[in-house]
C-alpha cells in the first residue's frame, strides 16, 4: 500500500517535469506555427492574404470577421525590406513579429505620417549605414529595428461590411513588400 | 518481480499527466497575465516577447500572430456576468459601454476551431459604427438566435460560446488599469429548450 503511494507520489512529479518540459520545447517544435504557416504561403518578401477562418486546432477562434489581414515574411540578411501601400483604407495597422510570432513593433495609420503606411524594417548594422545618409525617398517612411534577420509583418486592415471588400483586395493588391 | 510494474507505472502517470494537463490547460487559458473586467478578459502581454510560457506555447501550437499595443486589444467572455457558462441557445443582453478606442467589434465564436469555424452573416458580428445607441453612449445589445429589435448580434447552432469584444487603437492596450475600464454587463434572459 505504502509502495503504491510512493509510486503515484513519483508519478506525479514526473507528470509535473513532463508538463514543464513539454510547455517550454512546444513552441520550439511546433510544425503550424505562424511562421511555418507562411513558408508554405509564399516566398518571402511578397504578400499573402491571411486566412479568415480559424485553425483546425481545439482552442484557437476564429478570427474577427471584420478585419482583413496580409502578411509579409521578410529576410533582411542581405538588405532591409520595405512595406509600402499607396491607398488609405478606413483603418490600418501594422505589426513586425519575430520568427516565434512575438508581436516587437506595431502602429496604426494615425501615427504614421500623412496616414500612408510605408514601413522599413532593417537590421541594426543597416541602420547605422540609413542614419549616415538616409536616401530621399525614404524620407517620411518609419524606420525599423530589429535584432533577428527574419520575421513576419502583418497589416490589418477594417471592413465594415462586405461593400468594402473591393477598396480591401485593391489595399492589398498595390501593397508592396520589397527589399530596399 | 513488481518493480518493472512500478516503474512502469511511474512513467505512464508522468507522461500521460503530464501532456494531457498542458493540452487541457492551452485549451483552456490563453495565458497568465491577465486583465480582468467583469466577464471580460483580455491579455495584454499575448504577443509580446515578455509572454508568459503558456501563452507563448498556445500562440505557436494555434499559429496565432496577436494584435501588437498600437493595433488593440480584445476581451473575450466565457460567462455571462452571473458567471454561468455562455451558451448559443440562450440570449443575453450586453449593457454598459466601452472604453475610449477608434473602433470596437464584437462576434460570437467558440473555441473548438472547427465547430463554428467563421461567422456567417448574418451572424457575422456587430461593430461600432452599425451600432445604436442611448443619449449617454452607452448601448444595448441582444444575443441570440432569434432577432430582436434594436441592437442585435445573431448566432446559431448549440453549445458553448465565447464572446470576443477587441478595441481597436485604444489606449487601453498600453497597461490600463482594471478598476478604469467599464466594459458591457452581460445579462442572461432566457434560453430555448
């Protein structure tokens, strides 16, 4: 009886180091994450629409019906990427997420100038080359940071209703994600 | 003769225990840090690199990309405000308002991701700008799957739901204090058989 015990008590705190272990290595290993999910979307550096229904997985909802989103997976290696839309839609935001999804930089058309979203991710080195002589045409454009090389920038954008499908597919459609 | 038994014991209850408690606790929680508001709950840290372990697991198992400080933020309702389970055969009344944001909307879904995948409309949702209100701001919505005058948000089927309210560029998002926010009551008013 005492074994018995004993063997539960052991039991449980294995079950306890299990659940840690598991709990920390997930994201590690996950194989739907939002980044593996946008590998196989497209390549990086363009835009692909996000899907508007929930992922198949117990837990997750389904995404606001009002809100239409793109993704941009970008590689800045090399050279910086820039996220530029001509068009100004009722509401639009931006986020910058690191490779693990984690939001690191996001603002909205009412604190980018002139309200025109035109956003240029770089890497700190490429950073202090910008800050030395900043080309003209990127004057106006909000610069930046990041530590990773690669990541993931989302632009949400507002539909009220299903009237203003065309001005999102034609936001979405001039929307350009391109290296600088 | 026992010990291979016990031992063997000890490794089922560890590894059965152990995964089934976090795949029944990332269903059930999107994180730890949480802002509470009557029946709402909203996670401020969802997202950012300073998430806590569970919140950060659910993100990559769901392959969510959460909404970042200067997008918004959302509240999500399990429970009416009585703290009863929100059901789509049942109606509700939301009263009260909303803090100070751009814009809100409000939908109804439900956690099993494939059971009610997308609203449809008209179940779609409601948001700000379609919505009626009082002389003070404030608002009435009914919940159900019956229509009803005034403000209504429609839902189908049967089953648990959860009620997602996301404030859009609101300053809510950066590190608001609970006792400062008022979001709507939620009221039940019957159910169908």
């Amino acid at each position: 009886m005492l074994r018995l015990v004993y063997v539960i008590l052991s039991g449980l705190i294995g079950a306890a180091i299990v659940h840690i272990a598991i709990l920390l290595l997930l994201p590690a290993y996950a194989e739907r994450d939002a980044w593996s999910r946008l590998e196989q979307a497209g390549a990086p550096n363009s835009f692909v629409r996000l899907p508007e229904t929930a992922s198949a997985t117990r837990g997750a909802r389904a995404p606001d019906p009002f809100m239409a989103a793109g993704a941009c997976r970008f590689d800045i290696s090399e050279s910086g990427v820039r996220v530029l839309a001509p068009e100004k839609p009722l509401f639009w935001s931006v986020s910058v997420y690191n490779r693990w999804g984690h939001n690191i930089y996001s603002l909205n058309d009412r604190t980018a100038s002139n309200g025109l979203l035109d956003l240029v991710v770089v890497s700190p080195d490429q950073m202090i080359d910008l800050r030395k002589d900043l080309p003209e045409n990127l004057e106006g454009a909000v610069i930046v940071e990041v530590e990773e090389d690669i990541g993931i920038v989302v632009v949400r954008v507002f539909r009220p209703d299903a009237s203003f499908a065309p001005l999102v597919d034609g936001f979405f459609d001039t929307a350009r994600c391109e290296p600088i | 003769m026992r010990i291979p038994f016990y031992v063997a014991l000890v490794v089922a209850i560890a590894v059965g225990g152990g995964g089934a408690s976090v795949w029944f606790a990332l269903n059930a929680i999107d994180g730890l840090d949480t802002l509470t508001v009557g029946a709402w709950t909203a996670y401020p840290e969802s997202g950012t690199p300073q998430v806590d372990p569970y919140g950060r697991a659910r993100i990559a198992r769901d392959g969510e990309l959460p909404l970042g400080r200067a997008e918004g933020l959302y509240f999500l309702a399990e429970r009416d405000s009585s703290g009863q389970a929100l059901r789509r055969q049942c109606r509700y009344r939301l009263e009260g308002g909303v803090p100070v944001a751009r814009f809100w909307t409000l939908y109804a879904t439900d956690r099993t991701g494939h059971a009610a995948p997308r609203p449809q409309p008209p179940a779609a949702g409601l948001h700000s700008r379609q919505v009626l209100r009082r002389a003070d701001n404030s608002f009435d919505i009914a919940v159900g799957r019956a229509p009803e005058p005034g403000n209504w948000l429609a839902v189908t089927g049967t089953g648990d739901m959860v009620m997602v309210l996301t404030l859009y560029d609101t300053p809510v998002a950066n590190g608001a204090d609970a006792r400062d926010i008022a979001l709507p009551a939620i009221y039940r008013t019957g159910c169908d058989a």
